[in-house]
C-alpha cells in the first residue's frame, strides 16, 4: 500500500513538472488508476490514526468517564469502517484480467427448441443491447442470420466502450428460456436454449496470424427470396489451418468482410489462447465462475414465473420483465463480486 501511494506521489509531482505531452498522457493514464487505490488507503491511515487516539484515551486513567464512555463508543463502529476499506484495498490489490477494459464480440446462437430458441436468441440480443445502452457502450452488428419466425439463428456484434468485457465476460454459456410459445395453443411451457459466447476483442500485437496459416475463399452471396441479391462475390469464408476455426462474412462489401472476418478469427483465437492459460493456471475450472465454458448451463429465465436464476452463484430474482429489459447490473455485480471473493480466498489459501 505504502509503494501505491509513493508511486501516486511521484506520479503527481512528474506531471506538475510539464513533461512533454505523450509522456503526460502515460502518466494521467496511470495516476488515474491508482486514484481509487491512493484515497482507500489514506482513508484507511486515517481511520487506523483516529482508532489509536480513541485507544489511547480509553486507556489514559486521567480519562473522564463520559469521555471514556463515548471513545468505547465509537470504536467497535471505526473498527468496522477499518475492516470495510481492508477488504476494499484487497479487492482493488488483485491481479487485474489484462483483457477487462477491452472492447467484446458478443456472439449468440440458438440452440436447442428450433423457432422458439431463435426466438429467444433475439430477446437475449436486444437485453444486451438495451444494457449496453444503459452504460453508454456502442453496439454494432457484425452479421447475423434470422430465424424463420424472427429472432435469429446466429448473430453476432462488437460493444465497444469503457469496461465492456469486465462486465460481459460472465455471460459465456447456455442460457435456457422456460416460457409458452405465441404459436403453441394448449398452453404448454416449453423449454429452449441459447448459447452466448463474449470474447475481448483482440489486437494485432495479441495474436499473430500468418498469410501461410489461413484459406481465404470468396463465394457468391444469396439472399431470401424476394430480397435484392447481390451477385458478385463478395461473402468471404476464411479457415485458419492449425486450429480448423472457420469465420463467413457475407455482406455486400468483400473488402469489409475480409475485415470483420480478421477481427472475429483474431478474437476467437485470442479467446482459446486466454482459455487454454486459464486451465494451466487454475486446478479446476470449476472455481472460475463465467470460465467461458459455452456448454454450462448459466442461468434459467422463467417467464411463467417472472424468475431469472443464475445458477452459478444461486441467485434467484423475481424481476425477469426489467432484467430483459437491459437491467442487469444486479446479476453482473453479484457474479462480479462472488469472482472477487474466490479471488481472495486463493490469495488468502496462497498466503
């Protein structure tokens, strides 16, 4: 805590001293992050001053009685603020995912219960889409594939913005819907799936990929009937060779397409490379809540019911209207702070 708050400091003195503008900007850049950091521990120095005060006058003889009475008082309160920010500065003091202020790729694709999954694919998609609104995060389609009667087979977009994969990073896997169908007359609850998969949007410097290691393929693009086809070739199929991953782009320009291809291939190869250090790292994946594990199933949304239940972490809300409605900052904090106290306890058990 001590080395923070030198480096703070020092940081705070460099830049009072007009340092040239890029060397300014790394240094903002840092002082900004450790802000938070630097006020918890000062407060903290000065909780830990005014609890020795309070010691040392309930156990001055020369104290008043009154006085004393009101030190004795106030302690067990201070002593609880001491150990809020203890916890608070140890939370701030873990190891940071390098990958958490990333923009994401969120991809979703219906599963299991044919044109209600798709359905269903379509609703999750617009739920993420009103909570990234909600953050000030811009979501923008990459490509999509509709469903027969609406919502979509496949779709898949990047959130840009501060803090996105931080916060999206939880929401890899199985997500089932428990509802009854517009189309089905008895009435009967059905159940289908979607699969949702967040990737960091990776950079160049991340991951490497060589001319030799990929097949690029341009095919001629086709529409629904009735739709405008574009007839050049223009849907681009890209397959990186050693791991056999496949990216199709097919809008209207190749150019874009060869692009957005790139920047998807690049995510999901940076996502296996992350995933593949994450098992290394970990003994069981069953510790690691959100592992990005497409095959668990991660929550259960029951609209029967009005019930939404992260099974991860067994939370169970009675507000599924307003949770796909984009509210999820109940769901994402909580899964936030049960990744933060496994985090601790391995720091603790490490220690």
């Amino acid at each position: 805590m001590d080395q923070v708050v030198r480096r703070f400091e020092l940081l705070e003195a460099q830049m009072a001293a007009s340092p040239d503008p890029d060397a300014y900007v790394k240094m903002a850049s840092e002082y900004s992050e450790l802000q938070e950091m630097v006020g918890k521990v000062r407060a903290l120095r000065a909780a830990e001053r005014e609890r020795d005060d309070l010691a040392a006058l309930i156990g001055d003889k020369t104290t008043d009685a009154d006085m004393r009475a009101l030190a004795e008082a106030e302690l067990p309160e201070l002593e609880a603020r001491i150990d809020g920010l203890e916890r608070e500065i140890q939370i701030l003091l873990l190891p940071k995912d390098a990958a958490d202020t990333r923009n994401a790729i969120l991809e979703i694709r219906a599963g299991t219960g044919g044109d209600e999954a798709a359905l269903f694919a379509g609703d999750l998609f617009r739920m993420y889409e009103r909570y990234a609104a909600s953050k000030g995060w811009k979501v923008e389609v990459v490509s999509a594939s509709e469903g027969d009667a609406g919502g979509y087979k496949e779709i898949i977009a990047t959130v840009s913005g501060r803090g996105v994969f931080s916060h999206l990073k939880f929401e890899s896997g199985v997500h089932r819907v428990q509802r009854v169908p517009e189309t089905e007359a008895s009435g009967r609850i059905h159940t289908s799936a979607a699969t949702v998969a967040v990737l960091p949007e990776a950079e160049e410097v991340d991951i490497e990929i060589r001319n030799e290691d990929i097949r690029i393929d341009t095919m001629r693009a086709s529409g629904a009937g009735g739709q405008h086809v574009n007839t050049t070739d223009s849907a681009v199929r890209i397959t990186h060779l050693p791991t056999g991953i496949m990216v199709v782009q097919a809008e209207k320009s190749q150019h874009q397409n060869r692009a957005r291809a790139m920047q998807i291939l690049r995510a999901r190869l940076y996502d296996m490379e992350r995933s593949k250090a994450a098992q290394e790292r970990s003994e069981s994946r069953k510790m690691q809540v959100g592992s990005g594990d497409r095959s668990e199933r991660i929550r259960t949304y029951n609209f029967p019911q009005g019930r939404v239940t992260d099974h991860r972490i067994n939370l169970t809300l009675y507000k599924l209207d307003r949770v796909m409605m984009g509210e999820l900052d109940e769901v994402i904090q909580a899964l936030i702070a049960d990744h933060q106290s496994k985090l601790l306890a391995d720091a603790d058990a490490a220690g």
